[in-house]
C-alpha cells in the first residue's frame, strides 16, 4: 500500500461538525469523506492527476469465499 501523507487541517467547528454529520450519514470517517470530497472536486475540475491511487477502501473486507450457513432444525 501506498504511504500516506498527513498533515494538520484547520476548520472553523460548525463547518467540521457539519462534515463529521455528512460522513456519518454515508458510513464513513470524518477524514475518509474530506479526502472523497477532495478528490471529486479535484476530478470536476479535471485536476485530479490519472496516477493518483484509488482512494483506500474502508471497513471490513467482503467475504468472498465463505459458503452460506444451513439453517437446520
């Protein structure tokens, strides 16, 4: 995986509230949905470079090759 860069982000608090309430409505962190916003704005503006990697995927990875439980009696 690719390092990330971090760095200090400074809002005013009812905008960073407003945001903390956006990315908990869509299931993501705060910091998960600055980034989604971030990129979008940078691909609707043509902005965002073709070698930038995907943005990471969050939460728990899918089961792909568990089998279904019976449910017997």
């Amino acid at each position: 995986m690719a390092s990330r860069k971090s760095f200090l982000l400074r809002l005013d608090p009812t905008v960073h509230d407003a945001l903390a309430r956006w990315a908990g409505d869509e299931l993501r962190s705060t910091n998960a949905q600055i980034e989604f916003l971030l990129r979008r704005a940078l691909e609707d503006a043509g902005r965002l470079p073709s070698n930038a990697g995907a943005q990471p995927r969050r939460g728990r990875p899918a089961k792909h090759d568990e089998q279904p439980r019976e449910h017997g009696g």
